[in-house]
C-alpha cells in the first residue's frame, strides 16, 4: 500500500479498523499505529498469521486460512474506499474496483488455491457492504473525528479502537 502522505495514511488505517469491525473480525487485531509501513499500521494477534500445521487437519487450517483470507480482503477494500469517499469525497472508479478484485483473486489463488469465479463473489459482497458503509455521511463524519484521534495518538490499542469506534457511533 501506498500512501500520498500522513493524512491519506490515516484514513486507510481508519478504514481497516472500521472494516475490522464491519465485519466483527476487531479481535483479531491488537493496535493500530500509523508510524509502521503499509499493512504493518494494523498489528494482528499472532493467530492471524496462522499458516497451517501438520498437527490440525487440512480441512480446518484451511477454513481458518480462508476465514482470515476474507478479512485481508476486506480489509484492502475498506482502506482503499474509506481513502477514496470520506477523504478525496469521490467514488472507486471501474478501474480502482478491477485493481482491488485482482489482487483478490492473486490473494486467493496464493493462499487458498481459489479461482476467480469463487473469489468475485466473495469480492463483491464485501465491496457492495463497504460501499454502502463508506457512502453515509454519517459515518463519514464519524470517520473523520477517528482520523482526528489516530493523528494526535499515533497508536491506539485495540480497546482504545473499539472505544472511540463506540463513541463515535460507529
């Protein structure tokens, strides 16, 4: 991910932690702190980068995989739009929606062996969801007072995540 500056950084950071929430994923992440690189802003519990191990089933550590494949996509959508509404007040073009669901599919393939038809589905489900959350204007301004915290704080925990999200009624 590639940010323009601090502020573009802070509502992409925003967007992941409202997505964790979004979609009731908010205990897998620890803290959030602008200071680090890229997907490093959101600091994952370790069981997140959970990979499989000869002692579980395949089975299981593949719907766990998928399970946390899902959130990471949901994840990129979110920051991306949460940049692209309540930042720059546009929408995702055509060609942002085929950029984000191409690097789903690649995500899929690579930890999940998914092809495209199974992983579009999934894309614009979450894709539709976030849309029509990133598209209130309440939530917008919500958004924007997070983004206040996030710059002054630098860091916030999880707890302190979920406090100010509660706060902020979203």
């Amino acid at each position: 991910m590639k940010y323009r500056n601090e502020e573009d950084k802070c509502y992409g950071v925003a967007g992941m932690a409202i997505g964790l929430n979004v979609f009731d994923a908010d205990d897998l992440m620890t803290e959030v702190n602008i200071d680090a690189d890229g997907i490093d802003c959101v600091r994952f519990v370790p069981d997140f980068y959970f990979t499989g191990s000869p002692r579980i089933p395949a089975s299981k550590s593949w719907h766990h995989i998928y399970a946390h494949y899902q959130v990471s996509m949901g994840l990129a959508i979110a920051n991306a739009m949460c940049r692209k509404m309540v930042l720059d007040h546009g929408v995702i073009d055509r060609h942002g929606r085929d950029e984000l669901l191409k690097a789903a599919i690649d995500d899929g393939h690579a930890l999940c062996q998914l092809d495209r038809d199974e992983v579009e589905p999934l894309f614009d489900k979450s894709f539709t969801y976030l849309m029509r959350v990133f598209s209130n204007r309440d939530i917008q301004h919500a958004i924007t007072a997070f983004v206040q915290q996030l710059q002054r704080r630098r860091s916030l925990s999880r707890g302190e995540v979920t406090e100010l999200l509660q706060e902020f009624n979203l």
